[in-house]
C-alpha cells in the first residue's frame, strides 16, 4: 500500500483554554485497591497500565433501526477529554523512588501539579500553562521537561512508540493526539543528538465514515482519538474507528497503512466505550457496550488485533488473562499470578463509578462484584519479594 504522508501546513489551530481547577482533579489510577496496593510494592505492573476508554455515540439511527439507512457517524460523549487526575499510588521507600532534583524520595507533586496521561510505563505532567514532563518509570529523578506547548492545541493523548520496559529508553517517540485534524499529532522525538521540539503535522485523509457537509462541499478529515505504541510504531484509531499504522521513516513520521474495516461493536448500542491496550504481548480492544441506557453496560466485547492484515478478531475468551477497565485507565495482569478470576473482564459502573462489575467469558454474562471480593486470595507481593531475596 503507497505510503499516505501526514503533510506539514500551517492553517490556523483550534483555540483552545487551559484551565486548572484544583476541585476538577480525580484519583488516578481507579483501580481496585488491592492492586493499588500490589502496583506499589511492585512497580514493574504499570507497565502494563494504559489510558483509559473513550465513549462514543451515534449521531444518527444505526442500520438496526433503518435497514435504508447509511451507517451513522459517531461523536465523542461530553466529558471524555481534557479531564484531569491526581496520582494516588504511594510507592515504597526500597521499591520505587519518586525524586525530583535532590535524589531523595520525595511525594508526589514536583515538579508538575498534576498528572495528565501515561502508557507503557511513563508518565506524562503538566504544571499550567504550558509546561510538561515526562518520568521515566525504571530511573529515579528522571524528569525530563518537554518544550513548551502551545495553549491552542489540545492535549488529547499521549502515547510512546514502544514500551519502556526497555532499562535504557533512550530513543523513543511521543506522539499527542489532539483530536482535531489541524493539527492531528504532535511529535517529540527524544533520540540522541536530535533537536528536542514538538512537531506539529496535519493530516488530510478523508475519512470514510465521517459526516460530509453536502452544501459547503467539504468532506470531513480524520481526527484521531485512540491509539497505543506498539514495537516502535503507533496503531491510531480515529473518531469513526478507522485504523491508521503510523512508521517513523527518514525522521518524518508517515501513515504507511490503513486498517480494511472499522472498529465498532459487532452489535447495535446507543454508545459505547473502547479502550486500547496490549495484553500479554497483543493488542487488545474492548468496547463495553450500552444497548438500553447510555449508564448501563449490557454486553462486553474484546477483538485483538491481527497486525499483519490490520483486521480486528473477535475473541471467545482470554485464556489466563484478566482486565481492568476503570474510568480513566485499563490494565492486563495474569490472573495466576495476581490470584484473581481469570478469562473476565471487570469495569467500573457508569453511574457511581465506584462499583465494580465482572464479563465472564465462560458463563457470558455481567455481574456485580463487591471491591473486596476481586481478589479472592490476598495479595502479598511483600512477602513474595522477601522470599526470592
């Protein structure tokens, strides 16, 4: 397939306000507490940590209602972006190391007030307006503070091009999806002897699933909303589900491939809730579906995706596996390992967004489950750690 340039133009950006309003912050991340409490005795789990879902909607009846109809186009639900969350893991002294600029271990806070993303491993900052930081997980006091940014841009989501569960990480790419097509990505490259800037690209690819303004004659370009860092690429799923593989080639990071089929639920909902992460070593997609009411989940569906075709496959089940889907991150752990159910899926209420309910792909059916009750063995990485000492 010939290579689809993501073309650099200077055309006017989306205004866009920064506000810092302390009483917006939320805990993050929303996970059960017994696996707050095993991340912090045992750090390494965030990697397998990554942003949470984003909530889409059908602007128009879906061909369930009008076999005439064409298929709908979708909108993100009010509140998914911009949203802001206040790290609440305590690491222990011995275990993790949180410094900043005296090499001692120090709360959480400094140098940036609050947190705004993280992936694979690494966390991303912001001290208002303009200023961000990245932390390496494997390195104490490793703060390393991005050029600054322009307010008019939205700061969507920011994911890295590979995991850090390489000790050095020394070259990697940031990519920010603004969820706007003007521009689409924002770039830093952190490699040796490069310049350390953002790069800010366009992308004009009509998507083939937007709305198109009959009158004004415009056709509607892809906006990217989704999209995680898989073996030194970006897999980016737009607004309408299309998939777009995005290669750095010759410093010029280009969209080389486009997925054959849109990534929506197999059945019909009113909305539904997609998250991207990569489980044992796969890239996973899980949509909570809401038939009825847009509050209630009614069915679970998980696709992995086939890297070679770029088609999504749908999955009866996986295997020793388990999910956690919370408001504002989503996290793959082996069930033997965390002594938890395994082959489920467990997310937290729309609603409360503080009760927890389990997809079990052997019965197929959702359930609410009590918080103290996901893990039905304890958790005791403490003494576990001891004992390999």
């Amino acid at each position: 397939m010939a290579r689809k340039v993501i073309k650099k133009e200077n055309k006017k950006h989306v205004p866009h306000k920064v506000e810092d309003d302390a009483s917006a912050l939320k805990p993050w991340p929303d996970l059960p507490q017994q696996l707050i409490n095993a991340i912090s005795w045992q750090p390494s789990l965030m990697l397998d940590t990554s942003h949470g879902g984003v909530t889409k909607s059908w602007r128009a009846q879906t061909k369930q209602c009008n076999s005439q109809a064409i298929l709908p186009w979708f909108e993100l639900r009010d509140g998914d972006a911009d949203k802001k969350f206040k790290f609440i893991i305590s690491f222990h002294e011995g275990e993790w190391s949180w410094s900043t600029w005296d090499w001692r271990r120090r709360t959480w806070g400094a140098p940036w007030r609050y947190y705004v993303g993280f992936f694979g491993g690494l966390l991303v900052g912001r001290l208002p307006p303009t200023e961000y930081y990245l932390h390496f997980h494997r390195r104490q006091g490793s703060n390393v503070r991005l050029p600054p940014w322009d307010e008019r841009v939205p700061f969507h989501r920011a994911v890295i091009s590979s995991s850090t569960r390489d000790p050095d990480c020394r070259d990697f790419i940031l990519m920010v999806l603004t969820g706007i097509s003007y521009p689409a990505f924002v770039f830093y490259r952190r490699k040796a002897r490069s310049k350390h800037e953002w790069i800010k690209q366009d992308c004009n690819i009509p998507d083939p699933h937007s709305s198109t303004n009959k009158s004004e004659r415009k056709v509607s370009l892809m906006r990217f909303t989704n999209a995680i860092g898989y073996k030194g690429k970006f897999y980016a799923l737009s607004l309408q589900g299309n998939l777009a593989v995005i290669e750095d080639f010759d410093s010029q990071p280009i969209i080389t491939a486009l997925g054959p089929k849109r990534a929506v639920p197999s059945v019909w909902s009113r909305h539904f809730k997609e998250y991207l992460l990569e489980s044992d070593g796969k890239i996973l997609l899980v949509f909570l579906i809401s038939k009825k009411s847009v509050d209630i989940v009614d069915e679970v569906e998980v696709f992995q995706l086939d890297v070679g075709t770029l088609l999504w496959i749908k999955k009866d089940g996986i295997g020793d596996r388990t999910l956690f889907l919370g408001s504002n991150c989503c996290m793959s752990v082996s069930a033997s390992k965390m002594r938890c159910r395994s082959n489920c899926v467990y997310f937290i209420d729309h609603i409360s967004e503080e009760d927890w309910w389990v997809y079990d792909f052997r019965r197929g059916n959702i359930s609410p489950c009590k918080r103290d009750a996901i893990f039905t063995q304890g958790l005791s990485f403490r003494l576990d750690n001891e004992r390999k000492k």
